[in-house]
C-alpha cells in the first residue's frame, strides 16, 4: 500500500509539471497571437494614414487639372474664332490646316461644325 501511495505521489508531481509547462506553452501562444495583433492594426493603421496622403495628394493635383481643361477649352474656342474670321476673310481650308498647324480634316470639321456662325 505504500508503495501504491508513493507512485501516486510520484505521478503527481509529474502531472503537475507538466500542467506548469503547458501552461507556458498557452501563456507564449497568447503572446504571441496578442503580438500578431498588434503588429496587424499597427499596418492598418500606417495604410490608413498613407491613403489619406494619397487622397490629399490627388486632391490637389485634381484642382490644377481642371484649371487646364479649362484653360484648353477656352484655347480652342480661341482657335476656332481665328479659323472662321481667316475662313470668313476666303483663306482656303490648306492655307488654314498650314497656318494652325492642323490637318485639313480637322480645320473641314471646325468650318462645318460652325456653319450656322458663318451664314
């Protein structure tokens, strides 16, 4: 019988040190995961702040596009003007395409878009 009480004795101990030990394995696994964690919302949190730079950034650089599109607008309304007053005045449409550096297509296509203007 003491023998029987000194091995469970024995098995004790040993099943304790080894619920101490898994124990840590939990405790490292717990860590570790918590870590993962934190590293994942420190990226998002660097992504976010980089999109919203971008955003800034494309901002921006929106508002000098549209001053450009404006601007381009208004060459081209300033372009066809002189092509229909040098139309108007008999310039033939090769001396136009040459004198605008345009093809011939183009400036037929300015003269017949504004047809209405000219009569």
């Amino acid at each position: 019988m003491t023998i029987v009480i000194i091995i469970l004795f024995i098995v004790s101990i040993a099943l304790i040190g080894i619920s101490y030990l898994q124990r840590d394995q939990v405790k490292e696994l717990e860590q570790e995961l918590d870590h993962l964690q934190l590293s994942a919302m420190q990226e998002i949190y660097k992504l976010k702040k980089k999109m919203r730079v971008v955003e800034e950034e494309l901002l921006q650089n929106d508002t000098p596009f549209t001053e450009q599109t404006t601007n381009s607008t208004e060459d081209s309304q300033v372009n066809t003007t002189r092509i229909l007053a040098k139309y108007r005045q008999g310039m033939s449409l090769e001396a136009l395409a040459l004198s605008e550096g345009m093809t011939v297509e183009e400036v037929r296509s300015i003269v017949e878009k504004n047809e209405r203007v000219l009569t």
